[in-house]
C-alpha cells in the first residue's frame, strides 16, 4: 500500500516536535476529497469529536445492555415467582 | 446466596458514581477548553490522546482486576470471584473495543491521510485485536463448560494466561517492528511528543475512565449477583413443588 509522506512545509523544519505557533499550515498537497473534507476543517477538531462521540454511545450501548438484562430478572421474579414479591404488591 | 449490601459497599459505590460523573466532565471540560502546543499533523486530534489512550489504560487496569480475582478464585472458590472476574474482563474487553475504534478513527485522518484507507494491519492495531479476541476466547470457554465450579477452575487458570500476553501483545511486540503508532520503532514515545500541559488533563482522563470502569464493573456485579438470587429462588421454587 502506497502511503503518502507528508513532508514538512515550515522553513525551521522539526526540530522540536511540536511547533510553538497555532495556524493552519498548509500540509496536505491535494485539497482534501469527501470525508476528509469534514473532518479536516477546523484544524482536525472534528476528528476529536468523533472520538468522543464513539466513546459516548458506546457508554449509553453498555448501558442499554444492562438494562435489558434487568428486565429479564424483573420479568423472571414476576412471572415464575409470584409469591416471591407478592407483599410488593399494592 | 448473601444480599448484595453484604459483598458490595453500596453507599461507597453511590459516592464514587457520583464522584466519577463530575470528574469525567471536568475532564472533558478540559480536554476541549485547554490550549495546547501545535503538533504536526496531529493538529488538534493531539486531544484525543486523552480519550484514546485511557482506554487502554482502563483495559489493563480491568485485565489486571480480572486476574487477581481469578487468582483469588483458584485459591478460595469462592463463586464471588468467579463473577467478578468474569465481569470484570466483560467491562474490560468494552473498554478495549472503545479504544480500537477510536483509533481507527484517528489513524484515518493523521496516519492514511489522502489514502482513503481506515485500516492497514499496523503491527501496534493488529496485536490489539488478537489481544481482544484472546479475552474473546475467555467468553467462549465459560459457556462451553456446563459445571460451575469446573467452569470456574478452566476460566480463571484461561484468565492468567491472557493476562500474561496482555504486556507482549500491547507493548513489547508492536514495539520492535515498523509501525506507525507513537512508540514503535522510529517513531517517538509518549514522552517525547506530549507537552507537559497536556498531562494537566492526561492522566486526570485516566484516573476518569478507570473510575468508570469501577461504576460499570459494579453495576454488572450487583446485577450477576441478582441473577444468581432468582436462579436459587427459582430451584428452591422447584424443589418444594416436586
């Protein structure tokens, strides 16, 4: 697979790996196509969005599941052990 | 079967919830509001190291948890262990998913950027996937074997060995070869790359996501010990019918 090297446009080069200014460089030397002209505005902050999103509902999917299993016991109580909670009945 | 107010400390559980919810988002807070260094490439998905990378953390941490309560089940057999192993790796193995797909995320847009390419078999991501299908493995196992306490004796000696390849597979593996994640050979370490100011909010997100585990994990344990309750109401309803 053919990977593209993004080379460095900054005339001080990579000295340090971070640089100390905050402007949008121009790094990519195609104008970005489909998706990635998305997720590529803003200086990539959508990518974090994403990220968290992903974590987001993946916590309320967890969650979802684990309701589902207190259903069934709330249904197994009530249907094959009336007597079990028959005093918390009004 | 005991109540579960006897295992689990439930007024703890509710404080440290409580505790986790207001924590995770100040973090969040944080990780959006902090100003950081500009990174090459990275741009502003620099961030997401504090949401990606305590998803591993919290895997490891849940891994170690699992294993010390399958330890504790070998010893004791006690099936309070057994369960808590088991739904410690549960949580566990979420948490592992969670970190997975966040990073295919972020490798596409900073790794195969211009390729339109969201998977590569990077050494770093293909180690994590057999990682996570081991602890897979560990599921199938459990509901292959039909006595509990059998089950429990295969599952945890299966549970140790997992653990043991967790720091092979995860680090020292994807570490010697060609890969492109932070870390392996020829490309910079965590301790390179990362300002000291994004720790301000790094290890904060870690302590964060490892507290959440802690919720879920108990909420999983309360509710496999309830199970185990009605199963025994269920018997003894049987028993005194026959």
């Amino acid at each position: 697979m053919n990977l593209q090297v993004l080379s460095d446009t900054t005339e001080a080069g990579l000295a340090t790996p971070y640089d100390t200014i905050w402007a949008t460089a121009a790094v990519p030397t195609k104008p970005p196509q489909g998706i990635e002209r998305v997720m590529l505005a803003e200086d990539k902050l959508y990518v974090v969005l994403a990220v968290v999103l992903i974590i987001w509902f993946g916590v309320i999917f967890f969650m979802f599941r684990t309701d589902r299993k207190l259903d069934r016991l709330e249904r197994a109580l009530q249907e094959r052990i009336p007597e079990a909670n028959a005093d918390l009945r009004p | 079967m005991a109540e579960t107010g006897q295992i689990l400390n439930l007024r703890r559980y509710r404080q440290l919830r409580n505790a986790v919810v207001v924590w995770l988002t100040l973090v969040v807070l944080g990780a959006f509001l902090l100003r950081i260094p500009r990174i090459h490439i990275l741009e502003h998905t620099a961030r997401n190291l504090y949401f990606h990378v305590p998803m591993w953390f919290t895997l490891m941490a849940a891994a170690l948890v699992s294993a010390y309560h399958s330890l504790r089940y070998l010893q004791s057999g006690d099936p309070i262990r057994d369960l808590r192993a088991r739904e410690a790796a549960r949580v566990g193995i979420f948490f592992g998913l969670l970190g997975l797909a966040t990073g295919i995320v972020w490798a596409r847009f900073t790794w195969y950027l211009g390729t339109s390419l969201w998977w590569n078999f990077d050494p770093k991501q293909s180690f994590v996937v057999i990682q996570l299908l081991i602890y897979g493995a560990y599921f199938v196992l459990r509901s292959a074997v039909e006595d509990p306490e059998k089950r429990g004796r295969v599952a945890a000696v299966y549970n140790l060995f997992a653990v043991v390849t967790m720091p092979f597979l995860l680090y020292v593996l994807p570490r010697q070869m060609e890969s492109l994640h932070p870390g392996a050979e020829g490309s910079p370490a965590f301790s390179d790359i990362t300002h000291p100011i994004m720790r301000l909010v790094f290890y904060p997100a870690v302590i964060g996501f490892i507290g959440l585990f802690w919720v879920l994990y108990t909420q999983r344990v309360r509710l496999a010990l309830l199970e185990q309750r009605v199963e025994m109401l269920q018997a003894t309803m049987l028993e005194a019918k026959s």
